[in-house]
C-alpha cells in the first residue's frame, strides 16, 4: 500500500465527517432552516460592533 496518499485521504475523509456531523447538530438546534439560511441566522462571528 501507498501510505503517503492513504493517509491523508483518510484524514481528509474523517474531516469532513466530522464537519457533517457538526452541521447536523447545528441544524437540529435551528428553528427554522429556511430563515437561517437566507438572513444567515443574524450572527457574524467575531467581533463586529456597528
């Protein structure tokens, strides 16, 4: 085996299931799907003050 290009393959796999199951929770905590994603749910992380 090539272990030069499977390792990072799996990390790269593990990563992304990781963001996936992130996302699903974040989703399960919205109240509404629809008006997050189109006003982006009002939250700009960091520290914007107007």
């Amino acid at each position: 085996m090539n272990w030069d290009v499977l390792i990072p393959l799996l990390a790269f796999l593990v990563l992304i299931f990781l963001i996936g199951v992130w996302s699903n929770r974040k989703l399960k905590e919205s109240k509404s799907f629809l008006s997050d994603y189109f006003i982006g749910s009002r939250e700009l992380g960091g520290s914007y003050s107007p």
